[in-house]
C-alpha cells in the first residue's frame, strides 16, 4: 500500500517539496495542508495553497489530517502547533531552519546574524509535544558569510531545506533511519517576542555590532532599518578607526553613509 504524504507548510519550501514529490509519487496520495493565512496568491513567495491547486493536490485541515492512516506527516514552516497524540500515524517530522538544538522557535533567519555566529543549518526532525525539540535525523550546515543579511539566510534555508527533505525522503517512506535526542548543552529558543522589528537600530555601538543589528533586520519583504530616515539595506565595516563622535556621518551620497562608531568607520548603504 503506497504511503499517504501530507505536506503543511507555506512559501517555496513547501511548494518544492509538493512539486517534487507529484513526480516521484502517486498524486492521489499527496495531500496539502496550508497555513491559514495562506490566500492563494503568490507574493515575493508562492502560495502553496496555489500550488496544490496547480497541481490538482487535494487540501486538506488539520482534523483531517489527524485521521489519516498510514501517512507521513511534513511540515514545512507550518505554523500552527500540531497534537502528536491526535495524529493515527506517528510519522510526523519537520524541517526547522536552524541547527538544532540552537534556535528552536522563532527567527533563525535573524537572530544567527545578530549574535554573530559563523553558521547556521536545516534540521530533519521527529516532531514531539514540544517546540522543535524532537530527535535529530538528519542536519546540513550553513555557513554564514559577513554579507549576508537575513533574506540572504532564509533563501538558503529553503534551498538546503528541500536539499535535506530529497536526501531522505525514501528512508522516511520506509522508516528505515536512525535518530538521536537532541543534545543539552547549546540549545535555546525564541518566541514571537523575542524580537521586536519596529525598535529602532542602536548605533552607539561597536562597528560589529551595528552591522550585526542591521543585518538582522534587512528583510525587504517585511521590514528595513533605518538611519536618519533613510532605509539601510546592509552594512559594510571599514578599516578606518572612527575618530569623531558617535553616530556622526563621515560621508554621505546618494548610495550610502559612512558614520562613526565606538570603534570602526561603518559603510551603511541606502536602499534605491
């Protein structure tokens, strides 16, 4: 009996997993569970609830989903908090975009880049009762490079996402893989309160941490910081040591200001 594949989820992860799999597997045996929010149109995303219309994908609810036998549950930045114990099947993962167990929660396409990590990754998870706390199955890392600011972060994610769901695709179907509990030391999770987009960037800072705020924040789908009214989409710190007070521009044109910090010159460029 071919397994039934529920994929819920939203945005380009989902949509890619869904197309992939309408390739590789019986059609009448893919459903789609978008979130709610989903409307059916694309934006600076797919819709995913668009794309299982494209693709004549069943969608379904939640209840519905929760009956479904002899299915693997996926979710794909889904974003409701599902009940294991409502579900007949207990195939149920996820693929978070951080490295687990760092990250778990909400943000991990800002909050690396604000604390300055190096690198990041997608998780292939079992979903428990908790928030991105079940065991490990598979992990990619990611690294971050100084350029990168948030939107750069969430587009690898959802490449190496998709990467991580074909790499295991067959031993989830099979169930033949192995897991492990996530570890102790290292791990953290944020809430929706955890950061607060409309707080203005705190520039009596060192140059790195000015940088670090302001990419953590350029998401030009969603928000853009700002200096002196003008929106900033990254950051580039300079080799001149800033010898004038803090916060007061060097140099400015039509591309980018150049301002004092507590330590380094910063290069902060407009958004045209």
């Amino acid at each position: 009996m071919t397994v039934t594949i529920i994929v819920a989820g939203k945005n380009d992860i989902a949509c890619n997993v869904l197309k992939y799999l309408t390739f590789i597997h019986d059609k009448n045996k893919i459903l789609a569970l978008p979130n709610q929010n989903d409307t059916g149109v694309d934006n600076w995303q797919h819709s995913f609830k668009k794309t299982a219309l494209e693709n004549k994908i069943q969608i379904i609810n939640l209840n519905e989903a929760y009956e479904i036998e002899n299915s693997i549950f996926l979710s794909c930045e889904f974003d409701t908090i599902i009940k294991p114990h409502l579900f007949v099947t207990n195939k149920l993962y996820n693929i978070h975009f951080s490295k687990l167990p760092q990250y778990k929660g909400m943000y991990t396409s800002c909050l690396p880049i604000l604390f300055n990590e190096k690198e990041t990754g997608v998780t292939l998870h079992e979903i428990d009762k908790g928030i991105d706390t079940g065991n490990i199955i598979d992990q990619i890392t990611i690294p971050i490079v100084s350029s990168d600011v948030a939107l750069d972060l969430y587009n690898k994610y959802t490449t190496y996402g998709f990467n991580i769901f074909v790499d295991n695709l067959n031993n989830l179907i099979s169930g033949k893989y192995t897991s492990y509990k996530q570890p102790i030391e290292n791990s953290s999770y944020y809430s929706i309160k955890s950061v607060d987009f409309t707080k203005d960037i705190n520039y009596r800072k060192t140059a790195c941490q000015i940088k670090n705020q302001i990419h953590a924040h350029s998401f030009v789908h969603y928000q853009l910081p700002k200096f002196n009214n003008n929106k900033i989409i990254r950051a580039e710190i300079l080799h001149d040591k800033s010898i004038g007070k803090v916060c007061e521009i060097v140099e400015e044109n039509n591309n980018y200001i150049i301002i004092n910090s507590i330590d380094y010159n910063i290069k902060l460029y407009k958004h045209i």
